[in-house]
C-alpha cells in the first residue's frame, strides 16, 4: 500500500510516510532528500541536452524546442524551492535539511557554470567564477519560492484541519490552526529582493559591476 | 572655419541647458583636458572630424541592404559622398581595446588596454598629442570607457565623457564629466548630448585653427534604448535570425553577461532603433558642419561589430566576421577621387590614427602599428596588406577564450589558447563561417600555411 493511500485521500505526497512505518535510515534518508535530488538531477539531464543540441538546428521545430529547454533548465534552478521546501519538509527533514535542499540546485548550477568556465579560465577565476550574480539570483528566488512553498503548505494543511480531516504535524513550525507565520513572508520578501538586486533591477548591473571589479582585485 | 551660431541653430541644437567647466557639478581626479602649446597650422589644414560608435556591426548599415528595413540616412550619404569600406575590421572585437587603438593606432598588445578590465596607461601618446602640436585645436566628446582612473587627456581642449556604470554610460540622464567637473544631464537623452556638445564646442572655440573632434557614442550598445519617438518603429517588421539563432539563447552561460536577457528580437529591434536614433544625430552632427564640409574629412566608424544570434552568440569577442567587421566610412573632399565607391582593401581600426595624421601632413610616430589609408582614398595604386591580424584577450566573466586569427580574402583561421582547437573557415564559401574546416585532411595545406602566417603576424604585432 502507498504510503499516500495510508494516510487518506488529499494527503501531501510522502506526509503519511513519517507517521507510518519506519524503514532503514537510509530509505528515510533518501525519501527527505529526493525532491533535492530530483531538482538537482533535472536540471543536470536539461542542461545537458541542452548542450547536446544547441547550435545544430534540425528543422523548424529547433528554435521552439531550445527556447523550451533552456527555460525549462531555469525552473530547477530558480524555483524548485517551491516543491522541495514543502515536500522535504513534510517528510520530517529538518530546517536545516530543507535549506540545503534548495540550496542543492543552485548550487549544481554554480559548478557547472564553474566547470564551463575552466574551459577559458585559470581554475581559481573558474571557482570565483561560480559565484556569479546569477547563482546569487537563483539562491534568493529559491528562498522565495521555498517562502511560497511553505506558506501554501501551511494554508493547505489550515484548511484542512478546518476541515476535520487528519493533518500530521510535520517538521514545519507553521501553525495548524491558521496556517499563518512571519516566517514564509520574510522569505519570500528577501529572496525577492536578493534576486531583483541580484539579476533584475538595471539587469542585474548593480551586482554584476562590483562582482568583475572584485574579481579585477583578486586576480588582475 | 567659418561656423556660426546661426549654422549651429540651422543644425538644430538646443543649446540651452549644456553645461561647461566651471558651470556646474563637483570636480572629478580626472578628465581633465590638457591643452598642448602647439605651431600654427598651415592654412587650408583640414579639419578632422571621428564619429565612432559602440557595437555598430558592418552590415548595419542602410546603403548595404544587408537588412531591408534598416534606415541609416545619414550614413548612407556620407558613404555616397566618400568611400566605403566593406572589409574593415578590429584588432580586438571589445570596447576598451578598440578605443584604445583607434586613439594610438596600436594594437592592444602594445598599448596595453587589452581587455575591459586592464587600464589606459596615462602619457600614452595618442593621435591628440602629434595634432594638438601641429596647431590643430582637439576635442574628445563621448564614450572613454577604458577601466581605470579617468585620465587626463593631453591634446585636447575638450573632454566630455561618462563613468556611470564603468564607463557605459546610460542612455538617459546621462551625467558627463564636462572637462573634469561633474555634471548632472537630467532629462537627456545621451546621443543628442554628445551631439549637442559637440557642436556648442565648434562653435564657442572657432578660433580659425583646424579642428580635430572625436564622437564617440554609447550607442548602439547595450541597454538598447532609443529616442522615445523612435521606440517601436521596428516592431512590425520581420526579423530573420540565423538559422542556429532562438529567442532565448540570450539566457545561455555564453550570452548572459551582454545585457540582452530576455527575448532575443525584441533587443534586436530596440537595437535597430538606437541605431536609428543615432544615425539621425550623426546627420545633425553633419548638417552642422556642412558650411565647412569641403575642408572636413569625415571618418565613420564602431569598435566593434555584433552577433545576433550568429553561432548562437549575443555579443562581440569572437573572430567571426559579425564582430569583428565593422562600418568604416571615410568623406574627404579635397582627396577621395571617386566618391560614393565601396572598396574592398583590408583595412583596421589601427589606421585611423595614422591616417588622420598622414591627411593633416603631420609625421606619424613610428609606434604606430597601422597604416594610413590616405593613398587608398586618393586611388593610387599602392602595396597593400592582404591580410589583417587579430587578438583577443581573456575577458572575465565573458566565456571566449584568448585567441589569435588571420582573415585574408578568403579564410579566417584561428587559433585559441587554453588548448581549443583551432578554427578554419572559407569565408567565400561559407560567408556564415558556419563549417569548420581545420580537421578536414583537404585543407590540411591550407591549414600549415594559415598558421604559419598567423605565427609570422603575431610576431610582427605582439
């Protein structure tokens, strides 16, 4: 039996898991880590193909299938959050768990920016490379989307409380009763601004200028 | 010269507004004009004026019909008025190096600008110190962007440039740095500034002595913003990308620091717009000069061609002829023999300098690494380089590795350093330089003899 089918129809994938029987620590392990992992392995297999394909047009579909690909790689990037931060933690992850969690795919991101980068630089400027302004962005839309994610988790689980259907209690620190907390807005609120400053506001020329000059200082 | 206040207005400036030295803002550690005690020029000198924009690709330009809706009216008739050349190139495809050669007629090797993070070494000489001593009176109005402090630059009488955004500049409310003192320009749009300076500078300094003024644009690079009343004039057309080309390549690690994220035609339209705009001050600019037109030698050039979408590249840098081709339009009166004609010798940015000089009858230094193009404008019959040489340098965050090429009349051939392979194009076979050539056993000869040759110029000019 699925561990959703246990825990009654409507339940957050994996929720019932927790409360149900406990496998080996590996198994829990993996069930908290996957939604990172999966973020993290889909953007790999896009970014790839990506790269597989790009500047070998085949037809008229090309344009429309690399314009899909490479938004498509952005999602995981820059709002996985959104899915990983709820999920993980409803599978008891720790805050600490799920902030690495949506941490993992831009950070993926950002080696395999470093990595391409290598390919023209001295590999200290590739590493300095990684930290780019648009890994900067993902990290704070991330933190947003983890806001997001939380806070109709949260609103989700209210309802149906409210409703009189079972809730676990999860890992989340949101209320069951309200579904309300300061702690999703203040997320989503500074993750916005970070990737608005980061890659938005004047295209991201405000990080981007003190970033290369940094970059000047340490390797000119 | 003989410019009034009178052909100024005709020319349509509002002078009102511009600001000098002195007048405003706070003063800067640096762009500075530093005027040189020259000799008296001798009479009938012409005078010299350089209009170089930014990003400006080759076969932008109306009179080419390379790209049917483009309108460059201006340009198209100082090309019908002088001669055109359809095979100039850069010594590196990058703002700071290209101003920098186009300024010292050296290549980036020698005079040391080599990317946009390396600085302009104050004291190097530039075309302003041998003119500015041979009696002319000079201007530099524009974009320096060259990193570093902003120097102070011998020669001239006028400095007007910009530092925001690294030297960018922004195309509206532009603040200048008039002869060292900082100046707010609120409610302007850059273009139509510099223009505006330029002519109020003709104008108050006309002394009688030959005149020698660089313009040097923001536009048309990035942020791609036009006149407002030239905003959406391209929206309906049709736009024909490369076929490698897709709407957001400019999203890809290799195109994402160019500032053009986000739909890759809507940039392009903005980008022909700009270009538009520009073109219309550019006529303004020639409007206003024309009284003294048929002593003036008009050079028009960019530093810098631009792929759009060209091997899914949004930007400069690389060696294909998108970037480093670029417009490059001489009208000079009393030597061009056969207006209006298109000529097809190899000529850089590197002979600028050497050739404004050449035309002043002022001896060119021999650390000038060009050559002047005067005897080509004249149509004599002269030996003539075949082949240009080009060089990169690594330019961070940008993913382009430093290269070295030759372009003759047929190939392009380049070789990279951080052990890439190199790359061999027949331009006439493959103008898109889309077919590499340089696994390919039939053109291993060609190939050896590409290389050696590229190895023989990079000894010449490094």
């Amino acid at each position: 039996m699925s561990a959703a089918a246990q825990s009654g129809a409507g339940a957050m994938p994996g929720e019932a898991a927790r409360s149900g029987p406990v496998g080996s620590s590996s198994g829990r392990a993996w069930r908290i880590a996957a939604p990172a992992v999966i973020s993290v392995v889909t953007f790999l297999a896009i970014d790839l193909l990506l790269a597989a394909l790009v500047g070998r047009p085949w037809g008229p579909a090309y344009p429309l299938s690399m314009d899909a690909l490479v938004l498509l790689r952005m999602g995981p990037v820059f709002f996985s959050g959104l899915i990983v931060w709820p999920v993980m933690r409803a599978r008891g992850a720790t805050r600490a768990q799920a902030v690495v969690g949506i941490l993992a795919t831009p950070l993926a991101f950002a080696i395999v920016s470093g990595w391409r980068a290598a390919a023209f630089f001295p590999p200290l400027e590739a590493a300095y490379y990684s930290t780019n302004p648009m890994v900067v962005g993902a990290i704070g839309s991330q933190v947003s989307s983890a806001g997001v994610g939380a806070l109709v988790y949260a609103l989700w689980r209210a309802r149906r409380h409210r409703s009189g259907r079972p809730v676990s209690s999860g890992a989340t620190p949101l209320p069951i009763s309200t579904g309300w907390s300061w702690g999703p807005i203040v997320a989503i609120i500074a993750g916005t601004a970070l990737t608005v400053f980061a890659v938005i506001w004047d295209g991201g020329q405000h990080l981007f200028y003190p970033w290369v000059l940094l970059y000047g200082s340490l390797f000119g | 010269m003989a410019l009034t206040r009178r052909d100024i207005l005709v020319g349509g400036v509002g002078l009102a507004g511009l600001t000098v030295s002195g007048c405003a803002g706070s003063p800067t550690t640096g762009g500075r004009p530093i005027p040189v005690q020259g000799a008296t020029a001798p009479p009938g000198s012409p005078n010299l004026l350089v209009i170089f924009s930014d990003d400006h690709r080759a076969d932008h330009l109306g009179i080419t019909g390379e790209v049917p809706f483009l309108q460059t009216p201006a340009l198209d008739t100082l090309a019908s008025e002088g001669v055109r050349f359809d095979r100039a190139y850069v010594t590196t495809a990058l703002c700071s190096p290209s101003r920098a050669t186009l300024l010292t007629g050296q290549y980036a090797s020698r005079h040391g600008v080599q990317n946009n993070l390396s600085a302009w070494t104050p004291g190097t000489p530039s075309f302003f110190d041998s003119l500015a001593a041979a009696g002319y009176r000079c201007a530099y109005i524009g974009k320096w962007h060259m990193p570093g402090d902003l120097p102070d630059l011998p020669g001239v009488e006028r400095f007007v440039t910009f530092t925001i955004e690294e030297g960018q500049g922004v195309y509206r409310d532009c603040p200048l740095i008039v002869d060292g003192v900082q100046t707010p320009r609120p409610g302007t749009y850059v273009s139509t500034d510099l223009t505006d300076y330029a002519l109020q500078w003709l104008e108050e300094t006309d002394d009688g002595r030959p005149f020698c003024l660089v313009v040097a644009h923001k536009a048309v690079h990035h942020e791609f913003e036009p006149p407002d009343d030239l905003l959406g004039t391209y929206d309906d057309v049709a736009i024909d990308l490369p076929d490698e080309a897709f709407t957001y390549q400019t999203l890809l690690d290799r195109n994402v620091w160019e500032g053009t994220a986000g739909r890759l035609q809507t940039s392009y339209r903005r980008y022909c717009e700009t270009l538009l705009g520009m073109d219309r001050e550019i006529g303004r600019l020639l409007d206003a000069i024309e009284p003294v037109a048929d002593n003036t030698v008009v050079v028009y050039t960019s530093d810098n061609g631009y792929s759009w979408g060209e091997h899914v590249l949004t930007g400069k840098r690389w060696a294909y002829d998108d970037n480093i081709k670029v417009p490059f339009i001489v009208r000079w009166p009393d030597g061009v023999t056969a207006p209006g004609t298109v000529s097809d010798a190899p000529v850089l940015n590197a002979d600028i300098a050497p050739t404004l000089l050449d035309i002043a009858g002022v001896p060119i230094p021999a650390a000038m690494q060009g050559r002047s193009i005067a005897p080509l404008l004249r149509g004599e019959a002269i030996e003539w380089r075949d082949e240009v040489f080009y060089e990169y340098f690594a330019d961070f965050p940008y993913q382009v590795p430093p290269s070295q090429a030759v372009r003759t009349d047929q190939w392009l051939y380049v070789e990279y350093d951080r052990g890439l392979a190199p790359e061999l194009y027949d331009t006439v076979a493959d103008p898109q330089q889309q077919v590499n050539l340089a696994d390919d056993p039939a053109y291993a000869a060609t190939r050896q003899e590409l290389s050696q040759r590229l190895a023989d110029l990079r000894r010449e000019f490094t």
